[in-house]
C-alpha cells in the first residue's frame, strides 16, 4: 500500500540502490544494513495485508466535511488483527532482527510529529510497552517509517569517505543507466570509482548525450550531500547552453574529472541538472534550465516512449520563454506534458505563470500495481526485478515483455564514449507456474532466422497463456516456481536426435526453488517448411517438445500427456505463409516517424500566426472558417515547410524522402499481412479491424506527409550556402509542416465543396482544435468517415473478390492500343517497368534506394522482360519510364496542388521515379509497388489515377471499359437477385 509518502516506488528502489552501495560498511558498524531495513518493513506490511485486505472496503468519493463511517467488516477485521503477533508470522533472519530493534521505541517515548516532513514516527515501527508488549504502527505509515529509517542509516555514514565515495557512484551509475535509454552512446570522462571521489556540485558537465550529430543534452550532476552551506557558483551544463547560443564558432566545454572537448559551431545544446539526495527531493524548476531529481529521471526512462522524449521534454522545459512555474518536482511537468501531444502549450499565446498539479506521482504507484504479476514472474523464473531491467510492458493475454543489460559497457578511451551493453530480451507468459522464454543467444543466425524465432517466441508465450486454468490446475502438488525456455536456430545435426524442435533438459541438479531452465533446438527451415499454409502446424510440431518440458518439472505421465493433447488442439499461437519476395531489400528499419512534439510545436505556430495577425478567439465555420485557412494557417504552413527544406541539401531531402517512403510501405506491408493472418486463424482480445484502420491511417498520412516534402523539394532551385544535416529530428519538423499543410487545404476544400462540414475553434490562449460541425448547414453533405475507414481496413483486412482481371480488360478493349498512341507505351508497359525496377538488387551500404541512370533502368527492365525483348520494346519502356519519372521541372511548371491527392496528373504516387539534380532517377522499390496497386486498381475500374490532360483516345478507351463493367455488374446483380 502507498501510505501518504510522495512517491513509495521510488523511495524502495532508491534504499535498494543504496543498500548495494554501503550496506558492506554499516554491517561492520551497526550488524545489519539498509537492505535489512527494507526487508523488515515490506514483510510486516506484506502481513498486514494478507490479513486485512479482504475485508477492505472500497470508500465512496468524500468530500471534506463528509461524516465517515468505518464498515463493520473492517471493524471486526481490524479488532481480530491487533490480537495477532506480527513475529509469530514474519520469517525474519538475525541482522533483521537487530534491524527491527533499532526500529523500536519505548511507548513512553513515542511522538507522533503531524508536521514531520518525512515520517510522523520517524524511525519507528513499533513501541514497547511497560508489560513487555508491543504495539506496531498501522500499515499507513510504513513506506515512510521505511524511507525516513533508510535516510537516517546513511546519514550515520556522512564521515565515511568511503561510504560518501560509494553513494555517488551509485548515483552516476544510475543516472547513466537511465541515459542509455535515450541514447546508445555517451561522451563522458573515463567512468571509474576515482570519479566519485570529488563532491558533485554541478560545476562541471558529466555527460554530454548525442540526439543527432548536431544536437547534444548536457548533462550536469548535483549531489545534494555534497552542496553544504553554498550552492555553486554556476551550473556547468547551463553554461555551456548559454556559450553555445551566444557564439558562433566552436565552443570549448569542460568535463567532469577535468577532461576537456569542443562543440562545434552550429550545434543545439540543451542543458539538464541531474540532483540525487538519500532521501525524497522536490526539485524547483529555474528558468532557462531543466532540473531532475534522480527519480525523475528514471521515471522519464521507464515510462518514454521515444528515443528523442528527454530531449523534447528538457528542451521544452530549459526554452527561454518558458514561464515561471512550480509544481514541486518534475514528474508534475513530464505527466502532464506527455498527456498533452509531448508539449506544455499548444496555444500561440504562452502565460505568464503556471502552476503544475501535485501527485502525478500517483502514476509510479499505478504503474507498479500493472506490473505487480510480472515482478512476481520474474523472480520466479530468476531474472532480474522490474527496477534492474531496461523496459518492461505487460499486454492482454496474459504475457509480457522485458529487456535486460547483458554484458558490460564498452568505454572508448580515443573519442571519449561509453558505449551501452547489449540488451537481450524476454518474454513471459504470466502463469501459474510462469514460462519465460529467452529472445537472445541468436547472434550467429541469420536475420531471417532471427526474425523467425523472434515471432515464436512471441507466439510460444501467447501458447502457455491460453492453457489458462488448465495449466495452473496441472501443476497443483508440484513444486515448480518456473520454466526457462531456450531457443537456439540450427540445422539437424548428423548423430543427434533428428525432429524439427528437438528439446534439451539444462544436466544439472535443480534445487527445489530453481526453475526448470530447457533448450529447444529449432531447425527453422525445417519449422518453415511443415508449417507453411497449415496454421494448426505449429502447436503440433511443439507439442511433444512441451511434453518434455513439463515433464523435466516433474509433472507425471498422465497428466504431461493431457496438456499435450490440449496444446496440439488449441487456436494456434503461430501462423506461417511463405511468399516470394517482391523486392531485393526487405524487413527495412523503421520508418522515420512524425514526433507529436513536433505536432505539438507546428500548431503552437499556428496559433501565434492567428495571435499575432489579430484574429479574435472564437469559432469560426464555413467561409470564415475557410479565409482564417486561406490567410493565416496554409500559408504559414507552406512557408514553414519550404524554409525547413530550404536549410538542407534540397538534393539530400528528396533522396531522404524516397528511403522514407520504401520504408513506410515496407513497415505497412508486413503489418498489413500479420494482421490478415491474425484475422484469419487467431482469436485475439483485441480487434484486428480497428487495429487496420489505425494502421491505414497512420500510414497514409506519413506516405503523404513524405511526397509532399520530396515534390516541395523538387520545386526549390536554391542551394543554401550552409546546409544542416538531416536528422530524424530534423525530419519531423518538415513532416510536422507537410501534415498541417496538407490538413489545412483538405480543410479548406471539404468547406469549399460542403462535404463533411468542419468547426475551427481559437481559445483564449489561441489554441487551434478543428472538429466536426455539430450544427452543419442544411446544404451540406455529411460524411460519416468512421464507417467508411472501417469499411475500407474491412477490404484490406479480409480482401475483396474482382472476377475481372486487369488482362481480361486489355485483350477485351481498346485501352491499350489508346495508351501507345498517347504516350508510345502500353500500360502493361508501364506494370512491367514498375515490378521489374522494384527488383533492383544493388544498393549503396545503408540504402534502400538506388540511384541509376535512364539507360541503366532501361536495360534492367529489358533484361527482366527477356531475350525477345526488341528494340521496339525497349523504345516502349524508355517512353514508360518517362511517363512514371517525377522531374524538378514538370514539378515547377505547373500549380502546385498537393491536397488533390486524386487528381494531379504530376504528382509523386503515379510518376514514383523521382528524378535528382545530376539525372538520375532515384529507385524506391517498395515505394514503386504502391505505385503498381493504385495503377491497377484505377485502370481495372476503367480510370487514371490523374483527372485533366487526358488524350480524348484514351478517355473513349477508358468509357468504354467502365460501361461494359457496369453492364457485366448490372447482369451479375440481376442473377443473384433472380435466385
């Protein structure tokens, strides 16, 4: 239970960390140490629970004059409790026992101190009476009891250099470890016990952490022990901030142990200070700086969500304009600033002071009761607990995955970097008794094989979690706390038993409490090959292999036999389809995603557009809604978008934009299809056609977001003297300017054409909101776009049935024959140039586009088509290629429209080969099979993909397929309806 301290999570895991650092030396002071503490504390609350929480009853919502009323049930509980001796029911070893004395008081010395700031009982859990008796606290005040005694042990060391030595090294490897979420290497003196001989007070910068090459996250660290009477003269990280911003060329900055380094001009330098205390800390906030207390810092670790979230948070929180403010320590700020799109104010107008809600803390408390069952797991499968790990989530089912530091740093002495450990992962299936199944030890596979056991993992544990009750009642009797799973990808050896899974038994003794640790040896292709197509083949080729595992637990025959029977006849946990790759690359890295933060930031823009224009709050609907468009919010869109390519290499930015888009198609295809799979075969607690619709439109809008910012580019001439790196930071921003662009003129034309009417409402603190029109004119056209997502992911997710084929409709009409004369190539020509380019097999390191000449594809799609290929072929293809290529001049010579995603003839979804400054076209291979799909759905239906610009050839040709459709529907429709 909390009790009334701030944050109880973090003060358990902050005595633990010390405990490890200096309970050697009060051992030798006091025969028991901090560890002994805590151990005695949770034991008695953990009693006080077992036997009071059953008859706690769930109290109303009270206001402050409300009469309270104590329910009989926990009257009668209570009175039956304080009859009970916690002794006769706590195992406690001998240094808890010397714990517990110190722990205790005389009754008639006890005080209760209301006003204490940390513990109304201060040390003391329980009192002694005259009788020889003793009375324990209620189970209200033992997280603070527990802190306060913790502080105060540590307190009795504050001569011991040693300890004081030990203490701040426990805190800067802390501090570190929650750093490497962020990034995976840090700029740092020689990390060594001789750093943690000097006090730290922040004079220095301890860390400097690279978000991109250009933008760094000083970091300064503050020892509260260490400040004494004086705070320090400046704060190094600060400094530092305030040179970087105020020169112009390089910037010297000086390092924690005296080691010096340079910043170059140019760079961002975002400062944060770090401050770490024995006890809980509230830290102020100062204008111009972001400040961390220890815990905050490790709660922003574990509860991020981005890479790049301590940099947007430190940022936000240490920019100039930010308005003084309190709200007691920063966990008040961080909540409410990642519930708000990553940022603290969305309007144009920043206030002059602002006040932060206390206890957001309440979330570490939340988050520790969802994580409860998994802390359990994981120690009874032997791994680490939840505060050593990396990232823990649990999920539905129910299963959970963590991550865990494996191996040690790796300190590069030459540039100064210190380099994270590895990271292995795990997932759990929360039984009774739990399955942890390893996800590491692969190094040597292929990625393929990898990825393959990667998935299995993820589906054994979803395997053991569906056994539910029937797994929990197999195992009553039998003294199991676990099962460890090993995987290890190999071939069928010569001399060894031969199966597809053949299982391993770890040859040691087990003790009583071990887990049983087992090795699956998983001949993948083998695996690949019998489960291909048959979603049921997976629980069979397993089954005897969780026979054995049950088995090495000591379950009997019998009973091992009936769970696998029933792991053989359950929903299956794995379903595998092999398929011919349509690229050369596949499995990209992710795509470059666009940060809410930027979001956040572009509509703050936005709003001081409006402000400062002095446009009046209010709601704004029809064409006043469409002129606040056309006025402010389109244009300052545009030009913030055109002024942040116009800082890169225009050149960078459109070959940047063709990566990002092979790999958002690529990332939409492979989650398309395991969610058609999981439609199909598996039975979820979630429901994968929401899931597709979500899926759809976050991949639309970045695939639009990413052409708008490549034809934006290939609409700029200029060549900018100095130009700044892209970074995935830097991406955002342009993605966050492509989307309110593209969102602002889609707004504008729905209002123009009245379909699906929409109000743009401006706070007092001009923050924009655009929401439906409850109240639309009566002309208007309404348009229920919920149900028409859902209708489309509906399409995606189980597929649709065409009996027509698109070479059906060409042998049938005349299409073809139009396509030649307009433009000297088929459409089958145009298929062909685009399935045979996203083919192409040579890439630069790192790429995943090419770049190649005209003639270079010419021959790649010729070669593709064959040996007939003629030489009226060949002309048919450079005419195709010509037609599919997106040129910086076709791109500036006509308006520029992007928000007619449907009927531009130049735009970059139907000319996908993007043409660079230097001629050569720029080859995005799963980018050109989108393409592919959006000219065979239009061409089936008897349309282009583009209205306007059409040859009249071409336009009768197309007629003519759509009427005969349309005839071969209305006799279809006439059939059916007939029977």
């Amino acid at each position: 239970m909390p009790g009334l301290t701030e944050r109880p999570v973090a003060d358990l895991t902050r005595a633990l960390r010390m405990a490890e650092a200096v309970d050697g030396r009060l051992h030798r002071r006091f025969r028991f140490g901090i560890a002994n503490v805590v151990n005695v504390a949770m034991r008695y609350g953990d009693f006080c629970v077992r036997h009071l929480a059953d008859a706690w009853v769930p109290a109303p919502d009270l206001e402050l004059n409300d009469e309270v009323s104590l329910p009989d049930v926990e009257f009668e509980a209570t009175r039956a409790f304080l009859n009970l001796d916690p002794l006769d029911h706590i195992e406690l070893g001998e240094a808890d026992k010397r714990a517990l004395e110190w722990m205790t008081n005389s009754a008639g010395r006890a005080a209760c101190d209301v006003e204490s700031l940390s513990s109304p009982f201060e040390r003391f859990l329980r009192f002694a009476d005259s009788a020889g008796g003793h009375r324990w606290v209620p189970p209200l005040f033992i997280p603070e009891i527990m802190a306060h005694a913790a502080r105060e042990l540590v307190s009795a060391l504050d001569r011991d250099g040693q300890a004081r030595k030990a203490l701040r090294s426990s805190c800067l490897n802390q501090i570190r470890q929650a750093l490497w979420r962020f990034s995976h290497r840090l700029i740092e003196p020689p990390p060594s016990s001789e750093g943690a001989a000097s006090p730290l007070r922040g004079i220095d910068v301890q860390w400097l952490v690279p978000v991109n090459p250009s933008t760094f996250i000083a970091v300064s660290v503050i020892y509260v022990p260490d400040l004494g009477a004086a705070p320090p003269p400046y704060i190094g990280s600060v400094e530092l901030a305030k040179q970087v911003r105020s020169q112009s060329g390089p910037v010297p900055v000086r390092m924690a142990g005296g080691r010096r380094g340079t910043i170059k001009s140019g760079a961002e330098v975002i400062p944060l200070t770090v401050f770490a205390a024995p006890g809980h800390i509230a830290v102020p906030q100062a204008v111009g700086e972001a400040r961390l207390a220890l815990e905050d810092l490790t709660w922003i670790a574990e509860t991020a969500t981005s890479d790049d979230d301590l940099y947007a948070f430190a940022r936000d929180l240490s920019a100039p304009d930010f308005p003084e403010s309190f709200g007691w320590e920063a966990i008040n700020y961080w909540e409410p600033w990642k519930a708000n799109g990553k940022s603290f104010f969305k309007g144009g107008v920043v206030p002059n002071g602002v006040y932060f809600e206390a206890h957001a803390g309440e979330a570490e408390w939340d988050r520790a009761v969802e994580l409860s069952d998994l802390e359990v797991a994981l120690l009874r499968v032997g791994l680490p607990p939840i505060r050593d790990l990396r990232a823990a989530e649990v999920a539905p089912g129910p299963v959970a995955n963590v991550a865990m530091i494996a191996g040690d740093p790796r300190y590069d002495a030459i540039r100064g970097v210190n380099i994270a450990p590895g990271v292995d992962g795990w997932s759990l299936a929360l039984t009774e008794p739990p399955v942890a199944v390893a996800r590491a030890g692969l190094e040597e596979a292929s990625a393929d094989h990898r990825r393959f056991v990667f998935d299995l993992c993820g589906g054994l544990i979803y395997g053991f979690a569906a056994l539910g009750g029937r797994w929990r009642f197999a195992h009553q009797g039998i003294d199991v706390p676990g099962y460890v799973l090993y995987l290890h990808a190999s071939e069928t050896v010569s001399g060894e038993p031969s199966g597809v899974v053949t299982p391993y038994l770890d040859p040691h003794v087990r003790a009583i409490d071990e887990p049983v640790n087992f090795l699956w040896r998983i001949d993948v292709e083998g695996f690949a090959d019998s489960a291909n197509g048959d979603p049921q083949a997976a629980n069979l080729l397993t089954a005897d292999a969780v026979f054995d595992l049950l088995r090495a637990g000591g379950m009997d025959v019998d009973t091992a036999a009936a769970l696998r029977d029933q792991w053989r006849t359950a929903k299956p946990f794995l379903v595998l389809e092999m398929k011919q790759a349509r690229t050369t690359l596949n499995h990209l890295p992710d795509p470059w995603r666009l940060r809410p933060s930027d979001e956040s930031r572009m509509v703050a823009a936005l709003g001081r557009r409006l402000h400062d224009a002095g446009v009046q709050p209010g709601e704004y609907r029809a064409d006043d809604a469409n002129r606040l468009i056309r006025e402010h919010l389109a244009p300052l869109a545009l030009e913030t978008l055109t002024e942040g390519i116009k800082s890169h290499d225009g050149s960078e930015v459109v070959l940047t934009g063709m990566e990002q888009l092979a790999r958002v198609m690529d990332s939409a295809i492979h989650q398309q299809d395991d969610l058609s799979r999981v439609a199909a075969n598996l039975s979820t607690e979630w429901d994968p056609l929401t899931r597709t619709a979500e899926l759809s439109a976050e991949t639309l809008q970045l695939r639009q977001c990413n052409e708008i910012v490549v034809e934006a580019a290939l609409r700029i001439l200029d060549k900018p003297a100095a130009t700044k790196p892209i970074t995935p930071q830097a991406w955002s921003g342009l993605l966050a300017a492509a989307d309110a662009y593209l969102t602002a003129t889609t707004l504008s034309e729905r209002m123009y054409h009245q379909v699906a009417p929409a109000v743009i409402t401006l706070s007092p603190m001009y923050e924009l909101t655009v929401d439906d029109d409850p109240h639309p004119d009566a002309s208007a056209w309404g348009l229920r776009n919920d149900e028409l997502t859902r209708a489309a992911a509906g399409i995606r997710l189980h597929g649709t049935q065409d009996d027509d084929s698109l070479q059906q409709a060409n042998e049938e009409d005349d299409v073809e024959d139009a396509f030649q004369q307009a433009w000297g190539a088929t459409s089958q020509d145009m298929f062909s140039t685009l399935a045979a380019l996203a083919k192409w097999e040579t890439f630069e390191p790192g790429r995943t586009t090419a770049h190649v000449t005209v003639a270079e594809a010419t021959v790649w799609v010729c070669d593709a088509l064959g040996p007939g290929a003629d030489e009226s072929q060949r002309t048919r293809v450079e005419a195709a290629i010509e037609m599919l290529t997106s040129t910086a001049v076709q791109m500036q010579a006509v308006e520029w429209k992007p928000w007619q995603t449907r009927t531009r003839r130049h735009r970059l979804l139907v000319q996908p080969l993007a043409q660079d400054s230097d001629g050569r076209l720029i080859v995005s291979p799963q980018y050109l099979l989108t393409s592919f799909q959006v000219y065979y759905r239009h061409l089936l239906q008897g349309v282009l993909p583009w209205a306007g610009d059409v040859p009249q050839p071409v336009s009768n040709a197309l007629a003519n397929r759509r009427a005969r459709r349309n005839i071969r529907f209305e006799r279809l429709l006439q059939d059916r309806l007939e029977r």
